[in-house]
C-alpha cells in the first residue's frame, strides 16, 4: 500500500503548477494542477475552477488568485480548459462532453494525489458557473459542494435534476449584470432560483435569511446583500451573495476595464469566501 502511495506521489511530485493532459472522446484535453506550496501531506482537499466564455485555465487562475489562497489553506487547485475556451452547460445539444472529461480528470487525479474524496468542490465564473451547476447535476455524489459567479443553473439542467445526494452551494450574482441578468431569461433560471434550486434539493427552509453585507469599500459604489436558506439536510448550506451594482465580475478580483462587464465589488472577495464555505462543508456521508 505504502509503495502504491508513492508511485503515485511521484506524477505530481512538487508544489506549484503542473499542466497535465488526458484524452477523451478522441479529443486531446489539457488541464494545470496547482499543488500547494509548501508541500502539504494529503488526503487533500480538491478545487476545479472553471473559467468563462472564451478564457482559460491560467487566465481564472490570475484573475482570481486562487492558487495563492490554495497555498494558504492547502488544497489542490485544477484549472482545466474548455475546447475552443467554452463549456457544454446544458444550454444546447453536446458537440464535446465535457462531463466525461472533469470525470475522467477527477479519477486520474485521484490516482496521483491523496485527494480526499469528501472534500472535492467545483466553482466557476459565467459559462464556467453553468457548467458547475450541471456537473452538481450530472456528476451526483462526486462533489460536497459548487460555486457559482455570475451565472445560473440552466433551465433544462434544473428540470432533470431532482433526487441525488445532499449538495452544498453558493452564489454570487450582480444584479446590474449585462450579460447574465440577475432575474434570468432565456435558458438561465434567475439568481435567487438558481439558488433555491438547491434549497430545495438540500430541504432547507422555503424562505431564506437576508442581510446586508458590511460596506468594506464605500466608494464602488455596490452593496452585498447575503441571502441564506437555513434548516438544510445533513450539514448541507446554500448562501447567494447579491451584489447590488454589480457586474459580471469576479467580486474582489480583477476589475474589467470593458465597460458592459460593469462594476466588481470590492466588499468581499469571492475566493476567500468560497473557500472558506467548501472546506467549511465537506460532502455528506
């Protein structure tokens, strides 16, 4: 057993970024694993960030400073990428699974690395925050918790999506987003329904509590108003940060100089608190 643990220790053997490949479905897939500095002793917790339309891996993973906060608290950090920078969300037919592909990592991963198979979390931006939405969904069990920024769940993943284990989940959503309005339309289903989706999967509470963030940044001109549904199974929480004024940003990170993405907030960092809810609920047993 012990040999077996060090064979796999020696695919990934250092901190920092390893970028890795696998195929699937005949197509060449290419991901960046972040092992965190210093060396930490597993099992590890396990991150995959997903990015937006047209992105990569390395960009959320500059624009978001998640590596930095995979250091600090120690866990994997996986940034995969999309082929041809998109995510199949569930919005149109597949031309490309990627569902098979983020399992087909995960599994390779678990082979390599001490991975705590509890704690294994999803989070993404845009196209990137569908997609979790549907990797909740399809990939059932394999997750203790996603994350969500600045997209919802889409409308015909939520309508196959019932039944399945307890699932953790938090939202951060602009309500003067352009580009993925805060009420939905369309294929999306809106920020506080994308939100309840889950609430009510976890059979929390109908009603969630609200409160106003408090106003760390006076001058960027947003406000955070946390909503959080409460009575959840098993340890389960679901919690939507919406962000009064904002954008279709990353709150606390990179601020777009692009006019239609809007305002990013700088009253909480949207990496920290993600990570702090992920390892503050591993998946239920």
């Amino acid at each position: 057993m012990l040999s077996a643990l060090l064979l796999a220790a020696l695919s990934l053997p250092s901190p920092g970024d390893h970028l890795r490949s696998l195929v699937v479905g005949g197509i060449e897939r290419h991901y960046v694993v972040h092992l965190p500095r210093p060396a930490r002793r597993g099992p590890l917790a396990l991150v995959v960030l997903l990015h937006g339309a047209g992105g990569t891996g390395r960009r959320v993973a500059a624009s978001t400073g998640f590596s930095a906060e995979a250091d600090r608290r120690g866990f994997v950090a996986v940034y995969p990428d999309g082929v041809g920078g998109e995510w199949h969300d569930g919005r149109w037919p597949d031309a490309v699974d990627d569902v098979a592909f983020v399992r087909s990592m995960l599994d390779t991963l678990a082979s390599e690395l001490r991975v705590d198979p509890g704690r294994v979390y999803a989070a993404g931006i845009s196209n990137g925050a569908m997609f979790a939405h549907r990797l909740g969904c399809d990939l059932p069990g394999r997750f203790a918790a996603i994350g969500a920024v600045a997209g919802g769940i889409p409308a015909a993943v939520a309508e196959r999506c019932t039944g399945g284990p307890p699932l953790s989940f938090i939202a951060f959503n602009g309500t003067a987003d352009q580009l993925v309005p805060f009420e939905g339309g369309g294929a999306l289903q809106a920020a506080v329904p994308s939100a309840a989706h889950w609430a009510a999967a976890d059979g929390c509470a109908t009603t969630p509590a609200s409160a106003l963030e408090p106003d760390r940044a006076p001058g960027d001109g947003t406000r955070v108003r946390r909503w959080r549904w409460t009575g959840c199974a098993a340890g389960t929480a679901v919690t939507l940060y919406a962000v009064q004024g904002g954008g279709h940003s990353w709150p606390g990170g990179y601020q777009p100089r692009i006019r239609i993405l809007g305002r990013t907030t700088r009253d909480l960092s949207a990496t920290r608190t993600i990570v702090a809810f992920f390892l503050a609920h591993p998946r239920v047993r």
